[in-house]
C-alpha cells in the first residue's frame, strides 16, 4: 500500500509512553500534526481530559511514544489502493 504523507492540520494517534512505575499504561490520544520535518517525523498537539500535551520529533509506529494513523484513514487508504470508493448513490 502506498505511503500516506503526514501533513500538518491532519489528526492522528499518538500512543503516551504511560508511567515508568506501570500504574498508568500507554494510550492513543486524538492529535493534529503540527508540523513535518524532513526527516519524515512530525510534531503533534494532543488532547485528554487533563487538558493539552505537546510533542517533538515523533517516528510513525504503534509503540509508546510514537503517532499512528487512526483506523478509518488506514481503510479509506487501503480502499483507495484497491480502487474503491465508499461514495454512495440515491
């Protein structure tokens, strides 16, 4: 599947590191991209019920630390692939 390019304003995932103690684990949190660097990495504004948190320099993964994209974004991907289009008609 072709490579989906970060840009900024898009939302994804971003998966917190949890506490070094294990009492509270990783979690995907809703982000937006605020900026891409040429490295291929992205930095992101992320949003929980304890209010805003800012990261730096991030690498796509699904491990602690790193952002993702969400679910849908990766079907609608994979859908453009085959050549398929959700759209539907009256």
């Amino acid at each position: 599947m072709p490579e989906v390019k970060p840009t900024v304003g898009r939302m994804v995932y971003f998966k917190s590191r949890g506490s070094a103690d294990g009492v509270y684990p990783p979690r995907d949190f809703a982000s937006i991209i605020t900026r891409v660097y040429d490295t291929g990495e992205v930095s992101l504004v992320s949003f929980s019920e304890m209010g805003l948190r800012f990261e730096e320099k991030l690498t796509q993964g699904q491990e602690p630390g790193q952002w993702d994209w969400m679910p849908f974004q990766k079907d609608q991907q994979a859908r453009l692939t085959q050549g398929t289009t959700t759209t539907t008609s009256k």
